[in-house]
C-alpha cells in the first residue's frame, strides 16, 4: 500500500495521525493560493468560497513528468490529483 495525505506523507504517518487524533486541517498555505482575495462571508457569492481551510497534501508540486515519460507541457495541465495517483503507483 502507498498514499499521500493531508498531513501525513505516507500511510505510516497517516496511521499515527489517525491514533493520535489530530486534525491536518489547516488554512490555506500562501503558496497555493491567496485566500483574501478567494474567501467571502458571503454565501451568496458563488463565485468565491466561504472557507480559508482545508486538507492540504504536501509536495504535490515536486512531480517528475519525465520519470513518467510526461512533457513538461501535460504535466502542468494535469490534476495534481492524477500526479499524486501515478506517483503512489509507483511506489
């Protein structure tokens, strides 16, 4: 088994976070995205979110396209979640 979750980098991690009883909710990282401009109170607005948090899985941005024999080009253009599945394949 393999996997990558929101505060854990593998399934170890992930067992001892789940034992342990913390949550890996965060705010979102700056680097993902800019919740000021995102976020609103308002609930009618749907065109912006009404949460600053979220599970956030770390290095999703360290993908190796040519590992996977992927042009630079696709890869920019796939899910991150589709990276993280082809990643976790692997190993």
């Amino acid at each position: 088994m393999a996997g990558q979750f929101p505060g854990a980098g593998n399934i170890d991690e992930f067992w001892e976070l789940l034992q342990s009883g913390r949550s890996a909710i965060s705010e979102v990282p700056p680097e993902r995205w800019d919740a000021d401009l995102l976020h609103t109170d308002d609930p009618s607005d749907l065109s912006r979110t009404t949460s600053r948090w979220g599970g956030f899985v770390d290095g999703v941005d360290r993908f190796d396209p040519e590992f996977f024999a992927i042009t630079g080009f696709e890869a920019r253009w796939m899910d991150p979640q589709q990276r993280l599945m082809l990643t976790e394949a692997w190993r």
